[in-house]
C-alpha cells in the first residue's frame, strides 16, 4: 500500500462518517416532528473480507490488491411506524384526526453519532500518521 493510499483511505473515513453524524444529528432533531421517518445510513467496505478471499491470499503471503476503505451508499428511512396519536385538529392529521409520530429513539441515535464520531476520530488519525511518516522520510533525505 502506497502513502497515497492511506491519504484516500483516511480521506474517504472522514467523508463516509462525516455524513453518519450529519444524519444522526438531523434524526434527533427531528425527533418531535411529526410524519418524520429515521434515516439510516448504508456505508460498505471496500475490501473483500470473505472467509474464501483471506483464505485464498495466505498462499501468496498477502492480502488482495482491493486495499480498503469505506463507502457512503446511500440512506434508507427506517421501515418502523411510529406511534398514532388522536389530535384531530393538527394540520397533520390524517382523515380520522390522528397523527403518526416520529420514529426516531433518541438513545439509538445518540449511539450512533458517538459511533461515528470515534470513526471519524480514527480517520483523522489515520491521516495524521501518514502525514508524519511522510515528514520522516523526508527528513531522511536531507
């Protein structure tokens, strides 16, 4: 793995869990409004982690050149209904005077913020060491 590599790896951390806590934040602050469905974010590894694929390069003495990192695929809302509650003169209310809640769990999303925010806390360090090897090796030419 080249020193680019880890800048991108560090790069695409800080991206991918930079939207996690973007979408934590914006479920719990939505969590009193009305009709509101939790968004959940999707992120994916960018390397192969299957049990064949590590079995397979322990022959060759190295891992595959898919060298890692994350990707942010998208948000998906969360398919559990929140509660309905009869308030039939709420602008929201559906035809029998009931509103549905948000679906958002404080707890849970708080969860994962901090979560995501010690991920993101990881790539920042990620791009912090390869910064540092990179001045040390500099300063070995000199």
């Amino acid at each position: 793995m080249g020193i680019m590599n880890a800048f991108e790896i560090g790069r695409e951390g800080l991206s991918v869990h930079g939207k996690r806590v973007e979408i934590a934040a914006k479920n719990i602050a939505n969590i009193d409004t009305p009709n509101y469905t939790r968004k959940i974010p999707l992120i994916s590894s960018n390397q192969d982690q299957s049990f064949a694929t590590v079995l397979s390069s322990m022959g060759m003495g190295a891992l595959n050149n898919n060298l890692g990192g994350v990707n942010f695929d998208g948000i998906v809302e969360d398919p559990t209904p929140g509660a309905k509650i009869y308030k039939p003169g709420h602008p929201d209310a559906d035809e029998n005077g009931y509103i549905r809640t948000s679906n958002t769990n404080a707890m849970v999303d708080i969860a994962d913020a901090t979560i995501a925010q010690s991920a993101f806390n990881a790539s920042l360090g990620v791009m912090s060491i390869t910064k540092s090897m990179i001045t040390s090796s500099l300063e070995i030419g000199r």
